[in-house]
C-alpha cells in the first residue's frame, strides 16, 4: 500500500487537464474545460474537467473522479499502478516496501483525515 503522503505529493505535482488532454480534445468553457467522454459514445461534450478542483466528471455517463481514477479506466489500471504511472511522470518514486507497522500507525490518522475530506468533497462535487 502506498503512503498517503505520496499520494497527495503526486496529485499536487500532476495537472489532470495535461493527464485528459492526451486522450481527449479539451476546449475551455468558463473555469473548466469540457469534451467529448472517453468513456461512452456522445456527440456533444458532456465530459467536464475542473482545474481548480483537479477531477473530471460526465454528465452523460456518470465517470468521474481525480487524475489516478481517470488513469485506471482509460488504462485498466489499478489504484496503485496509476499512482506509480503518475509518479514516474512527475518524477515521484512510489516506495514499494511494506511499511512497518510503526510507519503505519503514524499514517494512520492522517490517512483517515485524508480520506474523510475526499470524500466529502466527491460528494458535494457529485450532488451540487
Ligand atoms: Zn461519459
């Protein structure tokens, strides 16, 4: 398992309108960007990036998520493979040691903080 603090360096270090921007033709609309989903057959774009938020969302199909979940199912890949691919592009090592379990104690509690306000912050995203 991967330590939160690595996650969240890797998710400050990638820009998730780079990371859609090599499968999808992005065009700004306001503060976001917006284009056609990857993820289901659509002629008008219902697919929307939010910069500011870093996370993508479709209208049409439901998809949605940060920079990693984007990664794992337009690659199939799983949440640790798509933390090392982005790591690697932003030159981020992903340890691959088990921590010990004092090292998981001690990320423990943030790991909860962590995740509590993620996702908090998916379900406002989703339910606005
Ligand atoms: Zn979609």
């Amino acid at each position: 398992m991967i330590p939160e603090s690595v996650i969240s360096d890797i998710k400050h270090a990638t820009d998730i309108v780079q990371v859609v921007s090599e499968t999808v033709v992005l065009k700004k609309t306001g503060s976001n960007f917006a284009g056609l989903c990857p993820f289901h057959s659509e002629k008008t774009p219902s697919f929307t990036v939010s910069p500011t938020k870093q996370i993508f969302y479709c209208f049409g199909c439901g998809a949605g998520g940060s920079a990693f979940n984007f990664l794992m199912k337009r690659d199939g890949l799983t949440f640790p493979e798509a933390v090392k691919a982005l790591g690697s592009r932003c030159g981020i090592e992903v340890p691959d040691k088990p921590m010990s379990p004092a090292e998981k104690e001690k990320v423990g509690l943030r790991e909860k903080i962590l995740l509590a306000n993620r996702v908090a912050a998916d379900f406002f995203f989703q339910d606005p």
